[in-house]
C-alpha cells in the first residue's frame, strides 16, 4: 500500500483491524461484525492482483462499510483517515450523514 507520504509498506490486516476496532470502541458494534470489515476489505485488496493500493482506498473501503453498520464509528473513522483539522471538517460530514 500507498500512505499519503509516498512510502510503500505492505498491508497489515493488524494494523486495519485496530483502526476498525478503535472507531467501534463502545459502540452496539461486535467484535466479529469489526472483524468481518476487516476481512472483506483485505479480501477486495487481494482480488486486485498484487497491485499498490493507496491507503486513502482502503480508507474509503472501511468507510463505506462502517456507515452501514453505525454512524458514529463511521464519523470516528473518517475523523482519523480524512485527518479533520478543525472542527468545521467533521460538522460538514455530520451534515452530510444527516442529509443522506
């Protein structure tokens, strides 16, 4: 994977999982629902023959996912990989959700 300084690293399901698991921390989110984000992302990593994959993808793949399973967590993930500054950032995406 891609980070956004350029670095390529490899994949770290670990690394995923604990930010999936972190934005889902006290939330009516299980284990294995975190767990099965996880997996399904690294399993659409996979499926792209070996190909360097920005980490903002694999962001947005999370993402996806997490909205549909619990919007708080969504917006504790997205805080961290969209790298809000100021608070105006994440009223704008709380805007957004309430929209939608």
């Amino acid at each position: 994977m891609r980070k956004r300084d350029g670095e390529i690293e490899p994949f770290d399901h670990e690394k995923l999982l604990g930010g999936v698991l972190r934005a889902v921390e006290k939330r009516p989110v299980s284990e294995e629902e975190a767990r099965s984000i996880a997996d399904e992302v690294e399993d659409e990593l996979l499926s792209n023959g070996g190909n360097v994959v920005e980490t903002s993808k694999i962001g947005e793949k999370v993402s996806e996912r997490l909205r549909d399973v619990d919007e708080v967590a969504y917006l504790r993930f997205v805080s961290v990989y969209k790298e809000f500054d100021d608070p105006a950032e994440f009223e704008r995406e709380l805007d957004r959700i309430k929209e939608e």
